[in-house]
C-alpha cells in the first residue's frame, strides 16, 4: 500500500506547480514562502534539542499554543519548531512573539521531500496534532528513530470510515506512533479498533487557554461605537451563512433599532462576497481592517483580520458559531464559552460532539435547526440581557488540569 500511496504523491508532485500558480493567483499561498513546501526553508535549524508540531490549519495551532508557551520556558529545549499547511494558520502564527519558536509550511508528502526534512531539521521529537496522518512522514520518522506522538487525537465516524478502507495500512500508521493521546471517547473507540495499545487520554487541549488570548481586548474606536447598542456575534461563517445572518438582522431589527451584527468569518478572503451579501439587502457594512471612525449608520461589523475573534467572544453576551448549519462539521465552542457567551449552533457539529453535548446539557449551548429558530432564540437572549456566570471558570480549571498533565508527558519525552 505504501507503494501505491508514493506513486499517487509523486503524480501530485509533478502537477503541483500549476497547482501552486492556481493557489498562489487565489492569494491561498504565501508568494514568497511557497518554496518551504519542497523543503526550501526560510529558517535555521538552531543548536540544541528541537521540539516538533504538526497542525492542519488554525484549529489545530491554536490547540497547542498554550502548550508551546509553557515549553519556550524549558531551558533543556533549544528550538520548537511549528509546521501547518495553510496561509491563514501561517498569519496567525506571527501574532504570537515567540523567542525560540518559529514557523515553516510542511512539505509535500513525498518519500525524498519528507526524508529531507527530516535530515535538515533533525527533530528530537516530532508532534502531530488532531488527525495528521503523513505515510512517508511517519514513515521515514520511524526509520530515523524519532520518537513521535499523535497529540489531541481525533478519529471521527467519518474519518474511521475512510481510514478503514485502507485495511491494515491504517492499522501500522496508527500503530507507527509511540504514543497516541486521544481528545475524546470517541477516538479512544476508534483507535482501540485499529489496536492501537500505547494510548493514554489526558483530555482536550483545547479546554486549555493562551496567556496572549486572555489579554485580548477590542479597539477604543470600536468600544466607543458599541455603546448604547445592541449586539450578537456570527463566528467562524461559512457559504450560506451569512446571508442567514442578514435575514437575521433585519427580522429582529425591527424590534432593536439599535441592533449590530458582527460578522467574524472563518475564511477573511470571502470577504467582498460577504459585503454583496448585505449590500443586496441593504444593509451598511464597515471593516475591522480600516481602523478608522465607524459610520453611524453601521448595521454590520464585518471582522477581516485574524486572530480577533477572542476579543469579541470577552464582549459580545450572544454568540452564533457557523459551519452548522449551511455546512456541516461545527467550529470550536470552548472559545466563546470560556468568555461566558451564550451560544447558537446548528444540528452540523459533529466534529465536536462531546463538548457541545456537555455545553447544552448545562444550557450554555442552543441548537437550532432554521433560520427562525435562529431569529427567536436570539430574541430570547435579548431579553434575558445575562451571559452565562459559571461555565468560563470551569473551563478555565479543566484547561488548567488537562495542560498540566501534557507538559508533563512532553518532558517524560523529550
């Protein structure tokens, strides 16, 4: 299988620069560090032992920044390196001023592109995020005596379904790991499926909170704009939703005249088609990004610059969180909720299913199921005017536990 799956990555490697010149005219690469996807680096490999993590997109860093903040201040670890494979996580990442820590794009796949990073980087240990699974990576990991562990594991239905067409393939991949944490029940079902045996579960990193997130506040511009009004946050929108959103809006807009929607989507280059959106329905908009005094007559706030989301979570009382319901698979409720929102999702979320299950069970999360159930529950929160007193606390605390735990597994490692 592993042959089949190199002759398959090597067919993509011969068609990626035109895949690239396609991605890089979207703006969906970076135009000068492309390059470090074939293992043409833009940084050094410092002297001293080098701490390795490998995360998908934003998701997956945010998970383990709190992780990398407690590990820059271990003496015994010269350099941490940080690979993902999207643009979005890549400008995010510049927002944390790390010492020792620096960030590259993981490369392609492939059998000699994976040995060259490897040989080049030399990890003491190599740390995969959530449901990062690279053939030749692991492969070639294992073959260089890189010790290497899945960290916050997560196998879902789905994915289970995917990964177990593959037969025994699978199995040896997830059995190459010298450790496997998974985040949830549901991944410690799957994984002892694949028999799996060195599993250990210290909880979900994503309880966990950044000591540069808990400083986060909104611009004095935008404080003094907010004043007197009405306001709900949209969060990490997908195609469809915003649209919803608008409708949103203007429905209970004619009870709250003062009323502001702030839009935060999940991808910022859908930008001016999230700006036609509300212009059809004549709506005002105004960007986060011009930093300059709000119009008046501003109906949405439109939030497209990353790594803001935090500092509207700490104000905003009423939080709708998007891919649930035009789209499927759910963001992330930990965010809002440990800032004490009261949070709207739709029936998709089942990419997080144990952690919304306790949020609703606890009446801090809201399912809805349309649009004007959307509308009724907003009003409802409206009125109420409360944010949610306890659960912000007993996250924090759960976050707290569940990181003290992993560091302590990282230097048993390391």
């Amino acid at each position: 299988m592993i042959f089949i799956y190199r002759l398959l990555i090597n067919f993509v490697l011969i068609f990626s620069p035109f895949i690239l010149l396609i991605r890089l005219i979207k703006k969906k690469e970076h135009f000068l560090r492309f390059k470090e996807k074939f293992t043409y680096f833009s940084n050094k490999r410092n002297k001293g032992k080098l701490v390795w993590f490998h995360g998908a997109s934003v998701g997956e860093l945010m998970s383990v920044i709190p992780l990398i903040e407690k590990l820059e201040k271990k003496k015994d670890i010269g350099q941490i390196l940080v690979t993902t494979s999207t643009l979005s996580s890549a400008k995010i990442f510049t927002k944390f001023k790390f010492k020792k820590t620096v960030h590259q794009f993981f490369p392609l796949d492939t059998n000699y592109l994976s040995k060259r990073f490897i040989n080049f980087w030399k990890p003491n240990l190599a740390i995969f995020i959530d449901s990062e699974i690279w053939p030749n990576m692991l492969t070639n990991l294992k073959k260089n005596k890189v010790y290497h562990i899945l960290l916050n594991a997560r196998v879902t239905k789905k994915t289970f379904k995917r990964w177990k067409k593959l037969g025994t393939f699978s199995k040896k991949l997830f059995q190459s790991f010298n450790y496997v944490y998974p985040q949830n029940e549901e991944t410690l079902k799957y994984l002892n499926k694949f028999e799996v045996t060195k599993i250990k579960k210290l909880g979900n990193l994503k309880f966990s909170e950044s000591v540069l997130d808990s400083k986060k506040t909104i611009n004095q511009n935008l404080k003094k704009f907010l004043q007197n009004k009405k306001y709900w946050c949209a969060a990490s929108t997908h195609e469809g939703e915003e649209f919803i959103a608008a409708n949103v809006h203007k429905a209970i807009n004619k009870k709250i005249v003062n009323l502001i929607t702030v839009i935060i989507p999940r991808n910022i280059q859908r930008t001016e088609k999230i700006i036609n959106t509300f212009n059809k329905l004549g709506l005002k908009t105004h960007l986060h990004s011009l930093d300059k005094k709000i119009p008046k007559d501003t109906q949405v706030y439109i939030v497209d610059t990353y790594g803001e989301t935090k500092s509207f979570f700490k104000i905003c009382k009423i939080v709708f969180l998007g891919k649930s319901l035009t789209i499927g698979g759910g963001q992330n409720p930990l965010e809002p909720a440990r800032y004490n929102c009261n949070i709207i999702h739709g029936p998709k979320v089942s990419n997080f299913p144990e952690i919304y299950r306790l949020l609703d069970k606890n009446k801090i999360s809201f399912k809805v199921n349309s649009q004007n159930q959307l509308i009724k529950k907003i009003n409802e929160l409206f009125k109420k005017d409360v944010k949610s007193q306890y659960i912000g606390n007993k996250i924090k605390s759960m976050g707290q536990k569940i990181l003290s735990k992993t560091v302590i597994e990282i230097e048993k490692v390391i």
